[in-house]
C-alpha cells in the first residue's frame, strides 16, 4: 500500500489570475499544463484555453456545502489543435 500524503494546492482567484496576466498582450493564447499526479508537473499534459463562465455545482455532491446552488468560475481546456488519430470503436 502507498504511503499517503495531502495535497493542498493553492486556489488562485480572479485578482491573483489577472496580476499573473498584466502587461501581456491581447493576442496571447493561454495554455494550461495539467498535473498527471497531485503536484506533478513533469510530464504534465498541455491544453489550451476554450472556455470561461460560471458553472453551477450540484450541493448535493457535497455533505459539508451550503444549501441552495453554489456557482463557481469554470476555465475549460481542450486539446492543442493539430491532427489526431480517429478512435472508431
């Protein structure tokens, strides 16, 4: 069995977002590196940014959450653009 470890990365919010942003210009794609593990950036995969708006989460997903729904701002990433193979099964 694997030793256990926590992970508690930190959540940026809107502000630390667009400090990261300032002064590049408008035309910037902005790709995102995903963690194949917690933490894990080596072999990270490389998306890029499609999407942005407010997603409503399902409370019932979670025991702890306030009642009523709770909205939060969702990115959405999808694969870099190029050829890929046709998966037909």
């Amino acid at each position: 069995m694997a030793d256990m470890f926590e992970h508690t990365p930190e959540v940026w919010t809107a502000a630390k977002l667009r400090d990261a942003l300032s002064g590049l210009p408008d035309e910037t794609p902005i790709h995102i590196g995903v963690a194949d593990g917690p933490g894990d950036f080596a072999g990270y995969g490389d998306f890029v940014l499609v999407n942005a708006e407010p997603v409503e989460l399902d409370p019932a997903d979670d025991e702890t959450a306030p009642a009523g729904p709770e909205v939060q701002f969702t990115l959405f990433a999808d694969a870099k653009a190029g050829a890929y193979h046709l998966d037909l099964d």
